[in-house]
C-alpha cells in the first residue's frame, strides 16, 4: 500500500479537461491508495464555503466518495485556497493539515504547501500575511459572494502580472529556508508543491543526505508521488500527523 501525494490542481470550469481527469483519479488510483494527500491550491480560486457553484459541489462529492470508500484524504491550504474552511472539508471529507506537518512514511518526511519557502519573493510574503490574517479573514468572509469573487478575479488578474515581471530565481524557493525547515523538525525528506517545478534535489544537510520532492501541476496533464507508507514511529512529536 502506498500514500498519493498532489498539488497545485488549479481546478476551474475554464479547464473541464482537467476537473475531468482529476475525478477519474479520485474514481479509480485514489481509491486503491493508503491516503492521498492534497497539499494545497486544489481550486484556482476559494471565496468562503459558502460558493454554491458546480465546480464546487462536484469536487466535494468526489472527493466524498473516495473517503467513503476508506482512503483518508487530507488537505492543506494552498496560496489559492486557503479560505478553505472546516465546512466544506466535512463535505468533501477531507482532513484538515497544518502547514507544515510531518507524516509517517518509509521515514519521517515534511509536509508543506510551499509558499513560505519562497521567501525571496517579498511582494508575495507582504500580501500572504495580509490575507491569512484572522481579522481580514472575517472581514472579508462578511462580504456579498459576487464581491468576494470579483476580488478572487482581480486577485488572479494581479497574481499573473507578478509571475510574468518577477525572475524564476525569486519564485522559487529559498535553500536556506529550505534548510532551516527541515532542521527544525528533524527530518530528510520534505514534500511539497506551488513552485510548479516538479523534481527531486538532493542536498547534503548536515553531513547527511537528504532530498527535497517538488510536485507537479495539473494545468496540462496530472503529477502524483507515490511513496510507500510504512508506520513505525512509536512516539510522534505534538505537531506531527499520521
């Protein structure tokens, strides 16, 4: 048995073709699967769990099925969605993550979304703080749908300009962040997505050998890890989940 691990789906009815292959992945690997694991920017875009589009419904229900069907899914928020709350995951049947968190596989290995790794890009980590604030949070969730969506477009519209005019060195992650998160919870493995640049480093830390797993998006075609999952850690740090 094995854990699935995806990111970075940007699902939206502008891209059916790819909304479509994920539901066939939840119909048919996904439930052969130990767990799967979505680590963040599942949708391009969340609003508050109130959205009562299509898109919306159709997800959570596929994603429904493949936990009624006994694999545990598990999601941690994305730059996207990370107004993703506690009631649409009861629906969808997923588990809520902290970002980071460790999980018990073949080793010890990080979860993360990815975005507070990229900490060269400072424009960004100003406006993620802003945004992930509880006070803005409820201020914003207070708004009418349609202006939260009309925020959620021009956000995008913004996110886009960025991308184009700032260098691939500045979107990418930054070692030493990359460094000082796995010291800091002991691990050799970290996972994680947003940079959209799938691979696998390998780094010397400390004198020992480790390596960091990038996952893939979804815009053209799927990426999914798959890494054996093997428990047996018999104590596990507060912060860790299994």
């Amino acid at each position: 048995m094995s854990a699935l691990f995806i990111s970075d789906l940007h699902l939206d009815e502008s891209r059916p073709h790819i909304v479509d292959l994920f539901t066939r992945f939840l119909a048919d690997d996904a439930r052969k699967a130990d767990a799967l694991y979505i680590l963040g920017d599942l949708l391009e875009s969340w609003v508050g769990d109130d959205d009562d589009s299509a898109l919306a419904r159709n997800v959570a229900a596929a994603l429904r099925a493949v936990r009624d069907n006994g694999v545990p899914v598990y999601f941690m928020h994305g730059n996207r969605d990370f107004l993703l709350g506690a009631d649409y995951a009861a629906r969808a049947g997923m588990e809520l993550l902290r970002d980071p968190t460790i999980v018990d596989l073949d080793q010890p290995t990080l979860l993360m979304h990815g975005d507070t790794l990229c900490t060269d890009d400072v424009d960004y980590q100003k406006f993620r703080t802003l945004v992930r604030d509880a006070g803005w949070q409820r201020q914003f969730l207070a708004k009418p749908l349609a202006d939260r969506r009309a925020f959620a477009a021009q956000a995008r519209g913004e996110s886009r300009r960025h991308t184009s005019a700032a260098s691939m060195e500045i979107m990418d992650v930054n070692t030493a962040a990359v460094e000082s998160a796995m010291r800091q919870y002991g691990v050799r493995r970290l996972v994680h997505g947003h940079t959209h640049r799938p691979a696998t480093h390998r780094l010397n830390l400390d004198g020992e050998v480790a390596e960091r797993i990038v996952l893939g998006d979804w815009y053209e075609q799927s990426s999914v890890l798959q890494i054996a999952r093997v428990r047996h850690f018999p104590e596990e740090p507060p912060q860790n989940h299994s």
